[in-house]
C-alpha cells in the first residue's frame, strides 16, 4: 500500500517542517498579541521574499505529506485501494498545494 | 468456588458472524480459559470447534479473542479476564474465520514466508561449522526475537493488520529481523527486498499492540523498527550508488 | 457498537499516541484548506478577511483555534516521536523519557507565552 519511496518523503517532508511548524506557533503566538488584522499579515508578508520562502517551503512539504497521510489513512479505514487511492493522494497533494500556493501568493507578491 | 458459576459468551463463526451462545459454566479454582472452552464443547455443545495441543504455551495453537483482547488461551487464568461474572471468547481477529472458534492460519504462515521467513544457508554439511559470537550486538538482537512460536496474537492486535490487507504483519516481520542478524543466514538481500516491498514494514505504524499483547513479551515493534532502519539504510546506498 | 467495545478493549498508551496522530493529522488536512482559502481573500476580498479575523475574537473560535495549535503541536511532536522510534536504536525507556521531557518543555513554554498573550 506504502511503498518505501513513499515512507521516506512522508518522514523527509516532516523533518522538513519541524524548524516551520515551531516557526509557524511563534508567529501565530506572536500575531495573535493585540487582535489580528489583514493590514497587519500583510504588513509582516507582502514583498517579502523570506516569508514567500517559509510558508512557500511549508506549503510544498505539507502537501505532499498530507497527501501520503490521507492515502494511509483511506486505505485503512476506508477501504480505499487501486486507482481510486492514486486518485485521492493525487487530489489530496495538488489540491493543498494550490490552494496553498494561492495564499502565499496572495500575502506575499499579489 | 465450584458452587459459582461463569456466564461464558462464544461468538461463534464466520457464516454467522454475530451468532453469540451462552453458556454457564462451573467456576473452579485456577481455570483457565481453555479449561472453559473444553467444558463447554465437552459438557455443553459438542459441537463447538476450537483448536489447541499443548496446554502448556508451547505450541501456539489455542490463541482466541478473550473479552476483545487476543491471547493464549491455555495460559490465561480466567480470574484475571473475568468481567463482573462474564466473559466474551471469539475467534482470532484478522485472520478468516473456518468455524466457531477455529481461524485459517494460512494468511499468516503465507506472510511469514512472503517476509524472508526461512533459512538462507550458504554452506554445506561439508563446510566446518560457522563459529556464533553469543555477546555480539546482532546475535544479541537476534537472540531477543527468536522464541515466537507462531501463535498469531500479534497479528490479531494489529490494527495496521486490519486496515492494510497486504500488510505482512509484526510475526513474519519479527523473523525476517532475527535472521537479518543472524551470523549464519545469507539471505540480507532477499529479506530487505521482502520486507521493504508492497506489504512491506514501512506500512507499520508503531502503535505497539503488538509488543503490548505478545504472550512471550517479544518486542516486535523494536524488530520492526530495526527493518525500517536497515531499510532506510539500504535505499540511501543504493540512491548514493546511481 | 462491538466494533467499538474490541477497539476499547484493546487499547493501551502508545496505541492512543497512535490515534492522536492519526486523528490530529486527519484534521490538519482537513482544516488546511479552509485556512489557504481564507489568507487569500487577502487580495481577492481584503474587507471579508477583516470582517473574519474580527470573528476571531469571539471565544468560541479562540477555543477551536486553541484547538488548531494543539493539533498542530501535538502532531509534530508525535511524528518525532515516531520517527525517534523508528530511527534510534534506543531503550523504550529512553524513548519515553525523551518524549516525556519533550512534552514537559513544550507545555512550559506554552505557558509562557500564554501568560505572555
């Protein structure tokens, strides 16, 4: 069900984001000091090559992790299997990741 | 305690998956459930079906579900099962179901061979016999997973089992790690190919149950982890090496 | 209603570590989208994500945010937990001692900053 190929970018992908995922908690505890506010994120973002690098890595990594995850976690307690799983990673990674990639964009360069 | 008696539930075969009989069975001092299950099929329905040889943890044939949790029955005292006054003896989870309380162990012994499960000899009875280092860190690890006996609790605790049809289970990955570190096997390729391949241990995620309930207290998810390492290993040899 | 009794009945601490992975990681993935689609009204609708973020205040959604971190939080340390597990040829009892202080530091530190909010 889970090929080796697929294990290591599954185990890659989260080393990858442990530096992000801490980053990420200290900027939301940070942020969410005062209220937030649109202004404010974009203040922090826009035309910020290092933000668009962060969460442009983030959101790369946690597509394809998240598309192995739920390829598990379909199969089995779903029942999932075949093609039909291919078809739910497949939609599961490029769906985060262009939904994703759109709201970096948006917070960043747009 | 003879006088008491045990409200005993048989949740009885595959056909009839929820048909569930129940018996009352005499209490006696140090029972086991086994010593139950006879009664029962001796004094009560002669036509329940249920598989055991030894009585005495050696053979690996009796193992059921007791009160949801998988276990020998030959060396389970019914006193620390027991739930009020009751308790609930069903066939092996994860494994086909032939009648009452008897389980097809063909998928199991299947994995165990699909996993490397056997001896790889590279010498003849010719050869002097190969010196075993017994202090060696390899035989060490080898040593810790050698007296499975095949009972198939682990494979009924394991819900990656369940889920993961393909999934070669903690049993037949637990051998194929003690002959990896065996001095005297010559099969390290065939096995990592087997246990790396579609059912293979990076499917295991490390819940443990199989540890938790191992009736000999084996450590099959530590075997597992020790294949996912030499794994790991050998793919980045072989990425490096193209 | 069986089914659900055998799973109790089985349960034992590292399969509940196993479940909270699973359970914490099914509701990233399924929460993730909705906060993507939210930070790009940034551009498209900059007045609805203000009207949203001001949501935000009410202490209901604080909660399921509170929420979101933790599952964030507890994602990531159980998924290094795992891959010590599966990585380092360590003691099991090694293994909870460094998952424990990990946690132990993790929550001090939520503390802090807690009180620092």
């Amino acid at each position: 069900m889970l090929s080796v190929r697929l294990y290591f970018l599954q185990r890659i992908t989260a080393l990858l984001m442990v530096p992000l995922v801490l980053g990420h908690l200290a900027v939301i505890v940070y942020a969410v000091q005062g209220g937030l506010s649109a202004a404010e994120i974009l203040g922090r973002t826009r035309e910020s090559a290092l933000w668009f690098m962060f969460y442009g890595i983030f959101v790369v990594a946690v597509s394809v992790h998240a598309a192995i995850g739920v390829r598990a976690v379909v199969h089995e307690w779903v029942g999932l299997k075949g093609a039909a799983l291919e078809v739910v990673m497949w939609i599961t990674g490029l769906g985060l990741f262009a939904l994703g990639a759109r709201a970096v964009w948006a917070v960043t360069f747009a | 305690m003879t006088s008491k008696s045990l409200k005993v539930t048989i949740e009885r075969g595959a056909a009839a998956k929820s048909a569930q009989h129940v018996f009352h069975v005499p209490a006696h001092e140090s029972q086991t459930v086994l010593d139950v299950v006879s009664w029962i099929q001796q004094y009560a329905d002669p036509t329940l079906s249920y598989r055991f040889a030894c009585r005495v943890g050696m053979c690996g044939s009796c193992a059921m579900m007791v009160n949801g949790v998988p276990r020998w029955t030959c060396r389970t005292h019914v006193s620390k099962v027991l739930e009020g006054n009751a308790i609930t003896i069903g066939p092996l989870r994860n494994l086909p179901t032939i009648k009452d309380l008897v389980v097809d162990m063909d998928p199991f012994f299947e994995k165990w061979i699909a996993a490397e499960g056997m001896h790889h000899g590279g010498l003849t009875r010719e050869d002097p016999i190969a010196p075993v280092d017994e202090k060696s860190a390899a035989r060490l690890e080898a040593n810790a997973g050698i007296e499975c006996i095949n009972c198939s609790v682990c494979y009924a605790a394991c819900d990656t089992v369940a889920g993961n049809p393909e999934y070669l289970g903690p049993a037949a990955l637990q051998r194929a790690w003690t002959l990896l570190n065996d001095a005297k096997d010559e099969g390290r390729n065939a096995i990592l190919d087997a246990v790396s391949g579609k059912g293979g241990c990076q499917n295991c995620h490390s819940m443990g149950s199989c540890t938790a309930y191992c009736p000999y207290e084996l450590d099959p998810m530590s075997a597992i982890a020790g294949l996912k390492r030499e794994t790991t290993k050998s793919f980045f040899n072989r990425v490096r090496g193209c | 209603m069986r089914a659900a009794r055998g799973i109790a009945s089985r349960a034992h601490p590292l399969w509940l570590a196993y479940v909270l992975h699973r359970l914490s990681g099914v509701g990233l993935a399924v929460f993730l989208p909705f906060h993507f689609w939210v930070l790009a009204t940034a551009t498209t609708a900059p007045k609805r994500l203000d009207a949203f973020l001001a949501m935000t205040e009410a202490s209901a959604v604080k909660l399921a945010e509170c929420g979101l971190v933790f599952l964030l939080a507890v994602h990531m340390f159980g998924g290094l937990r795992l891959m010590a597990l599966e990585w380092l040829p360590w003691r099991p009892s090694q293994k909870s001692l460094a998952a424990g202080a990990a946690a132990t530091s993790f929550l001090i530190a939520a503390l802090f900053l807690l009180k620092a909010v």
